[in-house]
C-alpha cells in the first residue's frame, strides 16, 4: 500500500492527466459522428489534446517569467489561451464545423485542468493565503467547485446542441471572473499595488474574450434563427 501511495505521490501529474485523457476519450466517442472520428481516431486525438495542453501551461509559465521559470513549471492560462488557436486550426486543416469542436473539446480541457489542479493538492503548490488561525484559504479546493460545476453544465448542454459555439466563450468568461477573485485569495511572490498578482490580469483578458466572443455568437445565432 505504501509502495502504490508513494508512486502516485512521485507520478501524480501523468497519473492524473492519464485519467483525464480517458475521460476525454469517452467523451469524444459520444460525438463520433458530430466530428467524424473513428473510436481509434477519438483515442489518438485524446492523447494529442493532452500533450498539446501539457507543452501550451508549460511555454506559457516560460513566457510568463521571462524564461526564468523551471521545466516542471505551469500556467493554467496557458490552456485557456492556447488550446482554442489549436481548435480553430484543427476545425480548419480537418474541415469541421468550428462550433461543433469548440463545443466539444472545451469539456476536454476542463477536466484536463482539474486534474492539473488536483494535482496541486497533491504536491503542496498553489496555495492559498494563510489566515491568523494557522489554516489557509482553500482556493485549489474551491477552484475544483468551479470546475466540477462547469463540467456538469457542460454534460447537460453540449449534448443537446444548446450552446452553438459558446462552450469555450463561456468557459473563458467565467474562468475569468473565477480567478480574478479567487486570486486575492492565494499566495504568490510576485504581487503588484500591493494587492494585484499577475494572474489578474490574464483572468480580465480571458473574461474580456471571453464575454465578447459570447455576446457575438449570440447576436449571429439570433440572427440566423429570425
């Protein structure tokens, strides 16, 4: 038992991830025919999600220092910024309705990142502020809330075709706002104004795209269906 505790501890991250791609692979086969994806297919393209978001956190954490961060460094944002180019280039050289793949793999990489952040309980990162009781703020334990909540909204509305393209827009809106707030509430080095950390400012980004790209699809859908 302690042997298979210790393993996990030393190789939770692509344990975790493992797991993630799985469920990625399950839910790809339940739109199969939506994307035109052979069970294999779905499978491969599981893997490649994954491998796509792991190097899209970790570019963006060296992006993000400066080049000063460690191999073994991430940032979330790395996956909400990067992962929809990749969708809209692969809806593009594959020739599928972008909606539809929007839709579809925004629930991929949500659940990719709550294992990620899963992880972070795991191995002790990402904590939050400590209050004058000796405990901490449990953002990483809010923040899987947040997303175990989205996924379920996901789970109930992409199936039945009731977001037309809006899946990642609203992902990235509430993310946003998500961690904006929550960001007061953890601990970092790098603090600007006293109060301000640099994940600030990539959640108003993201919350800005994201707000903006659902208020477009919106107004067209409406549009079309008068």
């Amino acid at each position: 038992m302690y042997r298979i505790i210790g393993f996990f501890n030393e190789n939770s991250l692509w344990i975790l991830l493992g797991f993630a791609t799985l469920v990625s692979f399950w839910w790809l086969t339940h739109f199969k025919e939506k994307l035109k994806l052979k069970w294999y297919a779905a499978l491969i393209t599981a893997l490649i999600h994954t491998v796509l978001g792991v190097l899209a956190v970790k570019v963006f954490a060296f992006l993000e220092s400066s080049g000063e961060a460690e191999f073994g460094s991430m940032s979330l944002f790395g996956a909400v910024f990067g992962m929809p180019v990749l969708y809209l280039i692969g809806s593009l050289v594959f020739k599928r309705k972008p909606s539809d793949v929007f839709d579809v793999f925004t629930f991929a990489t949500v659940i990719a990142l709550f294992c990620a952040r899963i992880n972070c309980i795991v191995s002790g990162c990402c904590l939050g502020i400590e209050l004058s009781n000796g405990s901490r703020v449990p953002t990483r334990e809010i923040e899987l809330v947040f997303y175990f909540i989205l996924l379920n909204i996901l789970l109930a509305k992409v199936p039945k075709d009731k977001l037309y393209g809006r899946a990642y827009p609203l992902f990235m809106m509430s993310y946003g706002l998500f961690r904006f707030i929550i960001e007061f509430f953890r601990e970092t080095d790098r603090v600007y104004f006293g109060v301000f950390h640099i994940a600030h400012l990539w959640a108003t980004v993201s919350f800005i795209i994201g707000i903006v790209l659902f208020i477009v699809i919106t107004k067209r859908h409406n549009k079309k269906k008068a």
